[in-house]
C-alpha cells in the first residue's frame, strides 16, 4: 500500500512543488534582480554570471554525493535540509553587501539546489505507486517554474519598494516554515536496518547517462534565459519591471508545459520522443530572440512563451524518465547524476555569456551559442538507441 494515500495526496504534491521551487530560486533569483545586483555592489555582468555558477556549478559537484546520501536518509529529511539551506541563503542574499557575501549565499543555495530533485524523486519514487507519478513529477517540476513566475513579478516590486533585504526575507520565511510543515506532514523514513535491505549500488541503466548528456546539452542552452532580463532592458530598452516580466513568461509558460510533458512521456512511454521535441523549441526560441535584437522587439514574448515549452520544461520528462528507469532503490543516485550534468552546463553558460557580452556590447552571440547548444541536445536523443523501461513498479515502502 503506497505510503501517500490517496486524501493526503494534492498536500504532499503541492509539498514537493514549494521544495523545488524553494531549492532552485536561490539562483534563479540571481537573473530576476541582475539589474540590481550590479548597481548595488557595483559588479560586472561576468562577476554576476560567476555568482550563478558557483551555486549551479556548486550543486553539480555536491548532486552525485547528495543521491547517495538522499538514498540512505531517505527523502523526508533530505527535503528538510533543502529547505533550511535555502532558508539561509535567501538572508544571505538578501544581506550581501560584498561580492564576497553574494557569493556565500550562493555556496549554501548550491545544497538546496543539489538536494530538491533526489530529496523529491526519492520520495516519488518510494511512496506513489506506477501511474501516478508521471502528473506528480510534472506538478513538482512546475514549482520551479511557478517561482521564477513568482518572483520575476514579486521580487523586483519589493526590492524597488521595501529594498532587497526585505524581498528576499519574505522567500526566507518562507522555505523555513516549508522546513517545519515537511517535519510535521511527511512519514518518517524507514529506520537504516530497514534501509540496508535496499540495493542502491551497481551500475546505474544507460539510459541514465543519454539523459545526462542530455541535459548538460540543454543547461547550457537554457542558461541564456539568465541574461533574459538584462537583454530586455539593455537591448530592448524596456525597464526593470518588463525585465523581470519577461523572465516571469518563462516560468509562466513552463508550468502547464512541464506537467503536460511529464503526462504525455508516462502514459505513451515517449520519452525520447518529448525530448526531441523540447530541444527543438529550444532552437526556435534562440532564433527568435536573435530577430528580437534586431527587429519588433515583442518577438522576446514569444522566445520567452517558447522557452517555456520547451528548455525549460525538459527536467519533468528528464527526471520522470530516470525514476522510470532508475527505480526506487536508485532514484536518489540517478537523480544525483542527471542534476550534476545538468547543472555543470547551467552553470558554465552565464559567466561564459555575461563574458561575451562584456567583450562585445552584443547579446546575438549568446543566442547563437544557445541554439548550437540545442542543436546537440537534439543530435544527443537521435542517436539514443530506442529506450525500454523496465517494468512498472509499485511503492517498496509499507
């Protein structure tokens, strides 16, 4: 009998959805305020990018340890040092007044942003039955987007109004009483005896590996959405607040997206298939943000609505696919991995491109380097020899 019953279900999805959103916008938030970051500390555009990828750089380095050790504590108190560590950095963030502090802040978000996929994947995987996961997944992976969407309107009205320090406090508390509820909602984790009849070692499927690949090919490629506000203001001409809007479509975009792909993959067994999909959509929107630069500025709305669909939705199928393959013996190490090829490519792509635009005072380099990057992703799932999931499992917890 799955550990989650049926009742308690919608708590312990909208439970997993608030952990990733709080896991992974300690970053995000970076690219929602860049405008302000710089004026503040008084940085360049590459420093900032450089702060991006010490968290997501961070978080890859820490994800392949974090699994394993996701795997032994079990996913209830994995979530719980999510949410207390981007509990602190928030503060931090908020705080900094240095860009050493900026980066301190992103240091402790690179743990949130390394555990929420293992912590939430394990608990999926152990605790929903085959079936029911592919709309949970969907619905958790949209938390991510659902706070960009958040706090690309939220974030920059309350630092323009209240200041920085108070904007990032009201995510603080936030993830802190995210923290408690988690606590006091999700069972406890099966004692280590219990734990040490789990085989989590062994070689992972090698289909956990194409989707590494994968999504290492499409950080890279989705990481220009950093640089979305800061283009819409410098390039565009548009203010902050239409920025941050635009950053905000994305995410806006990206929620039904990733709930719907994540549906479509489990019911159809289409994971390859939805991946060449996104990855294409990815090329599309790079293509329409170099026209943007040079043409009806309004073309940024719709990259914007594209890259919702498309880059930015691949985590639902990615991490469907790995639980799908994985098992729940070996969601939290296959999570680990996945997130820390894709994070390394997320990572190295802002400072990369914050560098590029430095250099030369142009952000159509940047798209060009996002669609080839997309264009390998593409290359990457058509030459996956056509993946067979494993027989559909049912919870082994009780």
């Amino acid at each position: 009998m799955p550990i989650i019953e049926s009742r308690r279900r919608g708590v312990f999805t909208g439970l997993l959805f608030s952990a990733m959103g709080v896991g992974t916008f300690v970053a995000l938030s970076l690219g929602i305020l860049a405008v302000v970051f710089i004026e503040d500390l008084g940085i360049t555009r590459a420093q900032l990018g450089l702060v991006f990828a010490v968290n997501t750089v961070g978080a890859a380095v820490l994800s392949p340890v974090i699994g394993r050790v996701t795997d032994r504590i079990g996913g209830r108190s994995a979530l719980v040092v999510v949410s207390i560590s981007a509990a602190v950095a928030f503060l931090l963030l908020g705080i900094a007044s240095s860009l050493a502090v900026l980066v301190a802040g992103s240091m402790v978000g690179a743990i949130a942003q390394a555990g929420s996929n293992p912590a939430t994947n394990k608990l999926i995987a152990e605790d929903l039955p085959s079936g029911s996961q592919g709309i949970v997944t969907g619905i958790k992976q949209s938390g991510v987007q659902a706070f960009v969407f958040i706090g690309g309107l939220m974030l920059p009205a309350m630092a323009l109004a209240w200041g920085r320090p108070s904007g990032y406090a009201v995510f603080a508390v936030f993830a802190f009483a995210l923290a408690m509820f988690s606590i006091w909602f999700l069972p406890r984790s099966a004692g280590p005896k219990a734990r040490s009849t789990t085989h989590s070692g062994g070689r992972l499927p090698a289909a956990i590996w194409w989707i590494t690949a994968y999504g290492f090919l499409l950080g890279v490629s989705g990481s220009a959405t950093v640089l979305f506000a800061l283009f819409a203001t410098e390039s565009l001409g548009q203010s902050i607040v239409v920025g941050g809007a635009v950053a905000a479509v994305v995410g806006l975009a990206a929620m039904p997206a990733r709930i719907l792909w994540a549906r479509h993959a489990e019911i159809h067994g289409a994971y390859r298939s939805s991946l060449v999909v996104i990855a294409l959509l990815g090329v599309g929107a790079s293509l329409l943000l170099m026209a943007a630069g040079h043409g009806p500025w309004w073309l940024v709305w719709v990259a914007a609505v594209m890259t919702g669909v498309g880059p930015s939705s691949w985590n639902s199928v990615g991490m469907l696919g790995l639980i799908v393959f994985a098992g729940p013996e070996k969601a939290g190490r296959a999570s680990g991995v996945v997130l820390s090829g894709f994070l390394v490519g997320l990572g190295i792509g802002p400072p990369i491109f914050g560098w590029i635009v430095d250099t030369t005072g142009s952000y159509t380099p940047v798209w060009v380097a996002s669609l080839v990057a997309a264009l390998l992703g593409l290359v990457t799932m058509l030459a996956w020899p056509s993946p067979t999931p494993p027989r559909a499992r049912g919870s082994t917890r009780h």
